[in-house]
C-alpha cells in the first residue's frame, strides 16, 4: 500500500516554497513525510506550488487520521482497502498550514 498527499498552496517564490515545506513537514511528522518530489510551481495558477509527499504507515486509520487533520472541506471515495479524497479550503478550514488550499490524499494498492 502507499499514502500519497499531494497539495497545492498559495506561494509566489521559491523561497517561500521551501518555508512552507518545512512548516508542511513540521505539520506532518507524526506520518514520517519524505518528499516525492520538491516543491515547484503550479502550472495552472502562478500564486500556487505543488508539494506531494508520501506518508507512513499506509493504512486506511493513517488515511482517516490526515483527513482528521482539518475540520472539513474534504470529499472522499472508499473503494475496499483503497481510498481518496480531496480537500478544498472553504470558510475557516485550515490543513496543515494556513497558505494550503487544495489537496488530495491517495491511498492504493502498489503494483506487485
């Protein structure tokens, strides 16, 4: 199984970026984060980075937990053992760090 975050945050440099990402992480610590890939632009949005990570231990309680993160604005989809779900900042929902705002969790079966 793997747990895969990946979010999206309002940030305008590469500096900024990496501060988010340690303060990210900070948030994170208790899923053992490692960065898939280091943060950079948004494609789409110029204000917004992408950060993905994947988390441990990859179990469907680990994927409860980091939803209970947040106090709403999530939209899952449960599938058996696997698991996703997308979190949209709306009202005074905050995940993780205040610049977050949208992210998606994956929880999925690796292939053998």
């Amino acid at each position: 199984m793997n747990l895969f975050l990946r979010l999206y945050a309002d940030c305008e440099s590469e500096e900024q970026a990496q501060l988010i990402a340690g303060r990210v992480c900070l948030a994170l610590s208790h899923f053992s984060p490692s960065a898939f890939a280091p943060p950079k632009p948004y494609w789409k949005l110029v204000d917004q980075y992408e950060f993905t990570y994947t988390l441990q231990p990859p179990t469907v309680q680990s994927f409860g937990s980091l939803i209970e993160e947040s106090s709403g604005g999530w939209s899952q989809q449960v599938a058996g053992v696997e698991a996703s779900a997308i979190w949209r900042r709306q009202g005074d929902h905050i995940l993780l760090v205040p610049e977050v705002s949208w992210a998606n969790v994956e929880l999925h079966e690796t292939a053998p």
